[in-house]
C-alpha cells in the first residue's frame, strides 16, 4: 500500500462516537492525552464525559487533533513491546487562544470541571507560594481585563483566559464548577485556589467573592511518564494500525491518579479505570513529589552534566544511580505510613526508569527548575536539617542544577533572566543568590549554602567524589544495589 493510500485517523475510519462536553481542559499537551483522557475514555460512564481540551502556547496540537476529530492513539511502551489504543474522548480539540469558545464552555451549565496541566511555572506562585500578581503574565492580562473585559482582548495566560472564563460562568448563573490541577505541585488544588482567586481578586473583588463560594478545587497526585512523540513513533503507528495519525502519544505502562476534593455537579468514574480517591492526599503527594519527580530533576541535570540524553542512560551511570538512591534514602525517612509501601514504590521506580525502550529526555525534564526544585528539593533539605541531619542527598539536586544552569544559553526557565545575572556571580556568593531564586531566604543560611557550593563539581568527578561530598564510603557507592 502507498503512503497516499493510507487513511487517516477519524471517527469514520475508527467508529468512536463523541460524547457530550462535561469536561473543558486548559493544556492540551502528551501528558493529559496520556492520563486524564485516557481514564476518562476507561471509566465506567466514559461515554457520558466528552473533554474539549484547549492547548496553551501554540495551536498546533488543536488543529492536529481537530483534523482527527480529537481521536489519537496511546502506544504503551513496555520492555517487551508496544500495544496501541485509539482514544476518543476528546471531543473537542481548541486553540487556547479562542477565549470565546472557552468562555462558551466554561458558562455552560453542561461544564462541570475544568481540569488543568499548564505546568508548574503558569501557577505563577513567588518563591513563598503566594499569588504573585507580576509573575508571568498576570501583569499584562490584568491590563487586558481592565481595558477589554467584554471580548477578552488578548489575554496570554491559562489563568488569565480561565478568570475570564469563570466571570461569563458567573454572569450566566450557570452553577458551582470543580476546578482540578493536574500538575506536579504539592496542594496543587490550594496553590490552584490562591493562584485564581488572587488574580479575580486584583481584577473583580465580587468575581473573587462568587469563585469562593461556587468554585472547588481539587488536588491531585499524577503519575505516567510519557516522552515526547518522534517522527519514529508516527512511522510505528502507521505500519502497525494501518492508519496515519499525526498526533500519537507514547506512555509506560503504569499509571497512577489519587484524587481529593469535592465535585459539586459530578464526575466520571475514574475508578473503574484505577484512580484512587482519598480525602488526604499530602503524603501520597509527597512520595510522588520526592521520589519520582524529584529523582528525574537530579537526573535531569546530573545526567547531562554526564553527557547523558536520556533517563535510562542516566540511571545506568553509577554516580547518577547512587545520588538518587542517597535522596531516596532521605526523603524515605520524612514519608510515613505504611500504605504508602515506599520500599516497593523505589524498586518500582528503579524499573520504570531502567526502561530503555521510554525514551524519557532530560532536556524535557530540566525545564522550569527553578520552581520544580522548590517542591522537589527543598522539603526535603528543610526535612533532613530539622532531623539534625546534612540533607545532602537533596542539597545535591540542587548542587546539579546549579553546574547545569552555568552552561546553558537559552535555559527554559520562568526566572531565566535573573539566573543569567546570578551566573555573573563566583563560588558561595553565585550559590546564595540562585538558592535564593529557589525558595526565598534559603541562600542566607550559611551552612547550607557551603553544604551545596561543596557539592558543586561532583558530576563531572568520580565515586569518590560522591563519596567525600555525601560522606559515604566510596565502597558503598560503587557498590550498592540498585
């Protein structure tokens, strides 16, 4: 068959039928493709729950799925191979930036949660937490509001066009809506919370007081590693399914989704298909926090510090391995309980990330550190510290990014300009002023900011390196079981 007669992925050629809107999401990106689409499709009443999801910067991924009629196909990639699924529940796939139809949506009495994955960094929260009304964008989305509230002008942000969003909800007394974060924050429904109602706050004091009392906002716990999509990936769904789709998503088998909060109009049954209900999710928030995502930033940085690409790669170099086994050791002491099963959760982790066949990149992971690390690092350092001990296993993630941000020129990051100025900065005084940039106050601490300027270097050394930095024996590092 030629290339030209191979037909494309729609809902005439895979007959999937689309369900009615009930769910509009703000980040229309591999990962919510991977999770929340994937368990709203596999829940009990899945049929009943379309999604309209609305991407964020760019609207390339709108106008491929669109073509699609929302339809994609999830390949699940293990050790020993790939499975494919074709995804139907997006019904409707938008440009974020037609603030119309998100309004539209988001007033409709049909509307009963909007969920989110627009990344750390769009919270905008400074480095105590706090809404911060200057931080990316929110500035000049309030200066859209203020001057061109009726059509919503151009506003830039997720949280801006969602303020917006949330008035018309309100002017057409359309209900209670559940507002649900689904990225990687610790109390991402609170921070979610702050981060909304202090913007409608600094716009519209009386939208403030409606979204307080007709707005809940639900946190989550989410947990599927899912690489971004090669050119090799659409090639496989093609010779495999027979069919070209532009907008394939690969994931790892596992996944995982703890929920807390209350939906006031409903919502599918996400646990038929695995997710977890809970009315405290902290500790199970903090395990995924430290362990997974905090292991991938130190990977992300030690690893390329190591010449690495990949987490795989990195994970079988031992000096990368052991450092994130010493974090792991630290965090452990600060996650009790005994359903959080820790011992399993690392040996489980140990082979998602041994999968070499994921093709999870560290430059994707590195992204944005300066606020994964506040979340990542920090409660752990503070943790250990309190304990009375070093906390060097987490002051060395932090140690890592600082070698890495030394050397990048174009470095993803909301606060990049105020790290290139750190950088002009040497030794304890450069130290100071980036710890600072991660969690305000923590470069003034004189111990550990020798602690972490000691630490610095340590990827471009040995295991006696780590040895000396973490005051393990060198032994021990190169021989420990991982």
């Amino acid at each position: 068959m030629s290339a030209g007669d191979v037909p494309a992925l729609d809902r005439t050629l895979v007959r999937l039928p689309k369900a009615p809107v009930r769910i509009v999401h703000l980040g229309l990106g591999a990962f919510h493709r991977s999770h929340e689409a994937w368990y709203t499709q596999h829940a009990g009443d899945g049929a009943d729950w379309g999604i309209a999801a609305f991407t964020g910067r760019r609207p390339d991924a709108a106008l491929a799925l669109a073509a699609q009629d929302g339809l994609f196909t999830l390949v699940e990639r293990s050790g020993d191979g790939d499975s494919f699924e074709v995804i139907g529940s997006i019904s409707e796939a938008v440009d974020g930036a037609d603030v119309r139809r998100l309004r539209e949506l988001v007033s409709s009495p049909e509307t009963v949660m909007v969920t989110l994955t627009i990344t750390e960094a769009a919270y905008g929260p400074d480095s105590n937490g706090s809404f911060d009304a200057e931080a990316a964008g929110f500035a000049g989305d309030l200066a859209v509001l203020a001057g061109s509230a009726a059509t919503g002008g151009k506003l830039t942000t997720p949280l801006g066009r969602l303020v917006w969003s949330l008035a018309g909800r309100r002017e057409a007394a359309a209900g209670p809506v559940a507002v649900v974060s689904c990225d990687n924050l610790s109390g991402n429904g609170d921070v979610a919370r702050r981060a909304i109602t202090g913007l409608a706050e600094a716009w519209d004091p009386e939208l403030a007081l409606w979204i307080r009392a007709s707005v809940s906002f639900v946190s989550t716990s989410v947990d599927r590693i899912t690489p971004r999509t090669t050119d090799a990936d659409i090639a496989e769904v093609e010779e495999s399914c027979g069919y070209r789709d532009s907008s394939p998503v690969v994931a790892e088998p596992f996944r995982n989704w703890v929920l807390s909060g209350s939906f006031p109009k409903g919502r599918p049954r996400w646990e038929d298909a695995g997710a977890v209900v809970v009315d405290d999710i902290e500790p199970y928030e903090n395990r995924k926090l430290w362990l997974l995502n905090g292991a991938h930033s130190l990977l992300a940085y030690a690893g390329q510090l190591r010449g690495h690409t990949t987490v795989a790669q990195a994970l079988e170099d031992p000096l990368c391995r052991d450092a994130v086994e010493s974090f792991w050791d630290e965090a452990a002491q600060h996650l009790a309980g005994g359903e959080l099963r820790i011992p399993e959760y690392r040996e489980a982790l140990r082979a998602r990330f041994g999968n070499g066949r994921i093709a999870h990149h560290l430059s994707q992971i590195a992204a944005d550190g300066s606020t994964k690390l506040r979340m990542r690092a920090v409660p752990v350092l503070s943790a250990e510290r309190s304990s009375g001990r070093s906390g060097s296993g987490s002051a060395m993630m932090l140690a890592a990014w600082i070698d890495y941000v030394a050397g990048q020129k174009d470095l993803q990051d909301p606060l990049s300009d105020a790290i290139a100025e750190a950088n002009g900065a040497d030794g304890a005084d450069r130290t100071g002023i980036l710890l600072n940039l991660v969690s305000e106050g923590l470069g003034e601490d004189p111990e550990i900011v020798a602690l972490v300027t000691r630490l610095c270097g340590t990827f471009t050394s040995d295991a006696n390196a780590l040895a000396s930095a973490t005051d393990t024996p060198a032994h021990l590092i190169s021989g420990r079981n991982s």
